[in-house]
C-alpha cells in the first residue's frame, strides 16, 4: 500500500499532480487506486469542471470526496485549497456505492447497503460520506451494525464555506450529489485498520435535560425553555452572524453507551430552537463543555503514540473545525503534524460532523478528530523499522518544550471551575450509584431498569429493534433451602457477574426482584434474540458455583414495538418467561409481537 498527498495550488497545480500521478510506479504498474479529494468550496461548475479533467486524464483511478469548510471566521480558517489523498493497493480491493438519498431515506439506502455487503469478503471497514446536514447518517449506519456490529465506519460530514448555508456536497467519478450518502468498503485478507477518537471537551456546570426536539437534528426545548437559552444564560451570546463563532468551543456534552460525545450547535432559528447536524433524543442528559488547547494536544500525541505503533502506510484523518476555531491556527497544525510526522503523506479534513461507528460509538461526532490508519501486511518487526523523527518519545519532548510555565489566567479559572465541577460530579455519581446498582448484584436495580426501559422506549426509532429479556434462576429455593441464604446470595452475584460478559456497554442489565433480572439489548432481530438467549444460558449452564454446583436459567424475550408501556413490555416477557418454567425449564421462550 502507497499514499500520496497533493495540496491543490500549494503544492502544486492540478494539471501538476495529474502529471505526477501518471509517472508513479503504482500508476504505470495499473495497482487499484482511489482518489480522495477535499474541495474548499461548493461551486458545482468549478467542481463539475475538475471531476472531468481528473477523471479523463487518469484512467483507472476511482474518484471520489466532499466539499469541506472553508473559512469560517476572519481569526481562524481551513486549509482554503483542494486536498487530494491517493492510495494505492498491492493485494487488497475497495468498492464504491452511492446512494442518492433525494428519494430514498437512510435507512432504506442502508437496506440495500447491507444486500451489497453480504456479496465482500474479508471487508476491512468502511469509509462513509454524506451531504445535506439534516441527512442524519446515523440511521445508515445502524443498519450496516444490524449486519455486522464488529464493521468499523468512519467519514464525514461534507462541509461549506459558510455556516448556516448548507451547499454541501459528496462526489464520485463525474457525478455531485447534494443529498446523499458514499461509501466505500475496503477488503482484504492482508488489509488492517485501526481506529482513534480524540474529544477532549468536558462537561461543566450541571447537567440539563432536552425536552422537546425531533429526528432531523433541531432541538427545540432543553429543561422546558428555548433551547438557545443555554448559550443566552451561561455564556451571554445573543441570536447574530456571530453565533457559531461564539459557541463552538462550548459544545453540548452527553454520553453515549459510556462514550463522551459532543454536539456542535451549526445554526439558530428565532423560536429559539437549535440546529444540530444528528437527532438529539429527548430525555438525553447534557451540559456545556469546554476544552482547551493543551488537553486537546496532550490526547493527540497519545494518539499519535499507539498509531505509532500500528506502523500504519497511509493515514486519513476527518476532524471538526471547532477545534481549530478554538486552537488558532498554529496550534492546530499541531495537533495534524504528530501524525503526519507518523505518516508523513496523512491527509484530513474539515466537515459539519465526523463519524466513527466502533467501540461502542453509534456513528456521528462533533467537535472530535477521528484518525485511521492502514496498512496490507505484518506489522514490520522493530528493528527493520525506519522511525520518524517524532515518533514515539520525540512526541513527548515536543510537547514538554512547548509547555509554558506561565499559565494565563483564563486556564487558570477553567482548571478551578474544572475541579470544582469534578468534586459535585464525583459526589452525584455516587449518588447515582447508591440509588440504582443492587448492592448485592452490583447490576442495576429495578428503579434503574423502570428509567432505561422508558429511555428505550422514548429512544426505540434510533435503533433497528430492541430486544428485553427476563431471566429467572431454576429452583433458586431450593438452593437456599438445601444450602442457606448465604450461598443463594452467592449464586445471585456469580450468575450476574458471569451474564454481565455478555452484555456490551451500550446494554442495560438489572435485577428486577428476588432471583429476577432483566436485560435490554439495542439492535438484535428477534432471530439475534434468541441466539444471545441461547448463549447466554448455555454460559450460566457451565457455570460452576462453590457449594452449589452447576445451575440453570430459564428466559422470555421479546421485541419493543412503537406503541409499547413499560407495563405491556413487561407483561409479554413474563408470559414467555412463565411458559419456559412451566414446559421444563433451563430453556429460551420468545414471544412474538404481532
């Protein structure tokens, strides 16, 4: 694998690298390669008019990219030329899809998306790209989890020169598409990825509740006022021309399956409702945040560290502009020279939005820089490494010897209010904690499960489908009968501990009373459902327990369905459950919504 990086009109001109390109090695020798272009500026005759000239002058190439942000404030700006990032492959392969979504929702396109993935082998991961803000690519990538939850996507959001102004577009070969969404699926036996996400941003001040916004992004109501008011009260920015400027370095902050996220606000609207480039759902917790320069720096040369390590051949970087607005520019340069010093062709751009689904992160990010690195082949042992000069420890020492020793009095402040927000949300956790774990299971409780199972409820068009499942340890009186109650505690905790192995992050796990305990599961068919059951009973089934042997467990599963309670959920699971006991326990009983 080989990547170039030209920078149009810096660099060199486009008729400059099209010349190049034609002399190297891997042109010459016709390898497979890809053609990622970052355009500065959402002119479609300009863009039309450079797609026909590269595609006809370099056959054989597969083109494709979005238009970025150009600059965005008179302080501080995106590279304002075309960046274009070539990779070429020895033994792996790639496949473009476009699916242009003036006709067609995401999920739609992400139905079909799945048909086209289950024909690739050895898929690798997939880079994605989408134009129009309000597309919500998130509800795409749900259904590429829904065929394979281990696939790791990254991209971006295209971008436009001007806030508010949403022009964006994405491109492959000679055609533009103003609201669609590209993918492109790299595959191969010798093809490895690896995957980061920095943020950096951390939450300040208390956390508040969004009370009224819909799926396309707009947030209307947080804590039952004007969404605006959050920026209006606590930073005292008012509805003008500015108002991107002043709040990108504040981004809401919420978690997602354990995951910090942030949520840049792109525009205002005068009922005082926010634009937001994803749905932020109803009942999600969120706060102001801040970050500063040194944070953001101190995570990407750790970053830059493990990728180090990887010995990636080609790096592509996607990051939000809010980073540089609140960096300045030198600082972010920064921040992209740790991994370009790793990779010295590595290539990134600005968007309205990142994406990485991995790791518990559902797809969309703001205000986060998402790096990926490649490579076909063996990691190369150390010693017929060539090193850059910084990499590994040099990272370090750069980082030292830019420290200054003076801090300025607004880092000052925002390292007191860090602590002391530190101190109250250290306190509420623990709150938190004793009020929803079971202190014997060290799962959640059943008040915990009432709120997750109303969140889901609330939540249920985010995900493909949501399976709930009631488990019941077989003949648990007994055991406390024949063994004692303190053994029965014993079973309880060593059951939960051995079922929680299971369960990832983004699921919710309790117990529900007595020998009782209830799971939810995002994104399983009802097939899915059934197998996790089966696994999961088998486990517990091979469990051994000091004193009383190997147990069993009988389950009920169900599917959420729109018009579902807590109440009716519940109801349906425990007739399953009921059925399994009755009909010779230690097995799985689902019951089918209708």
């Amino acid at each position: 694998m080989k990547q170039y990086r030209y920078v149009i009109d810096y660099d060199c001109t486009l008729t400059e690298m099209i010349g190049s390109i034609r002399t190297l090695q891997e042109y010459v020798q016709a390898k497979k390669g890809i053609l990622q272009i970052f355009e500065p500026n959402c002119q479609s005759e300009a863009i039309q008019k450079d797609l026909d000239y590269i595609n006809s002058s370099l056959p054989g190439i597969e083109v494709y990219g979005m238009t970025g942000h150009g600059a965005l404030s008179r302080e501080t700006h995106s590279i304002p030329y075309k960046v274009c990032s070539l990779l070429f492959f020895d033994t792996s392969d790639f496949q473009i899809n476009v699916f242009d979504c003036a006709s067609l929702s995401p999920r739609e396109a992400g139905e079909q998306y799945k048909q086209i993935l289950a024909k690739i082998e050895n898929l690798q991961g997939i880079l994605m790209m989408s134009s129009d803000f309000a597309l919500c690519p998130e509800r795409f990538i749900d259904k590429i989890n829904e065929f394979d939850p281990e696939i790791v996507v990254f991209g971006a959001l295209a971008g436009t020169p001007t806030m508010g102004d949403d022009r964006s577009k994405i491109f492959y070969g000679n055609q533009i598409y103003e609201r669609a969404i590209l993918a492109v699926a790299f595959y191969g036996k010798d093809l490895h990825l690896c995957h980061f996400y920095n943020l950096g941003f951390r939450p300040l001040g208390k956390e508040l509740v969004v009370t009224k916004s819909n799926d396309t992004g707009i947030v209307y109501e947080i804590n039952n006022k004007p969404a605006f008011d959050i920026y209006r009260e606590h930073l005292g920015v008012g509805m003008n021309q500015y108002f991107f400027e002043n709040t990108c370095s504040f981004p809401l902050f919420l978690r997602e399956n354990g995951n910090p996220l942030a949520r840049v606000a792109l525009d205002y609207h005068q009922d005082g409702s926010l634009a937001f480039a994803t749905e932020i759902p109803v009942g999600s917790s969120v706060s102001l945040s801040y970050s500063t320069a040194d944070i953001m720096l101190d995570e990407a040369s750790a970053c830059a560290l493990k990728l180090d390590d990887f010995v990636p051949e080609a790096v592509l970087i996607y990051v939000c502009m809010s980073r540089r607005m609140l960096m300045g520019d030198n600082l972010a340069e920064v921040e992209f020279e740790f991994f370009q010093n790793i990779c010295n062709t590595a290539t990134w751009g600005h968007g309205y939005g990142e994406i990485l689904h991995a790791d518990g992160l559902r797809g969309f990010l703001n205000a986060s820089c998402v790096i990926i690195g490649m490579r076909e082949g063996a990691r190369p042992d150390e010693k017929d490494r060539v090193r850059q000069p910084f990499s590994q420890k040099y990272l370090k020492e750069y980082l030292d010897d830019h420290k200054v020793g003076f801090i300025p009095l607004p880092v000052r402040l925002v390292n007191f209010l860090e602590s002391t927000t530190k101190d109250l949300r250290d306190a509420n956790e623990l709150l938190f904690k004793e009020a929803t774990i079971d202190p014997l299971t060290q799962v959640y409780n059943r008040r915990a499960l009432d709120h997750y199972m109303r969140t889901f409820l609330g939540q249920l068009n985010q995900y493909s489908s949501i399976a709930v499942l009631m488990i019941d340890i077989d003949h648990f009186k007994h055991v406390n009968d024949t063994y004692g109650h303190d053994v029965g505690d014993l079973v309880l905790s060593a059951v939960c501990q051995d079922a929680k192995k299971c369960f990832s992050k983004s699921d919710v796990l309790g117990r529900w009373g007595g020998e009782e305990f209830i799971g939810i599961k995002p994104n399983l068919s009802i097939d899915k459902a059934i197998d996790f059951c089966e696994s999961l009973r088998v486990q517990i089934e091979n469990l051994e327990i000091q004193h009383a042997g190997h147990i069993t467990i009988s389950i009920g599963v169900t599917l959420m369905k729109p018009d579902d309670t807590p109440d009716s959920i519940l109801k349906r699971i425990d007739a399953a459950l009921y059925e399994a006991k009755e009909t010779g326990r230690n097995k799985v009983v689902v019951n089918k919504i209708t």
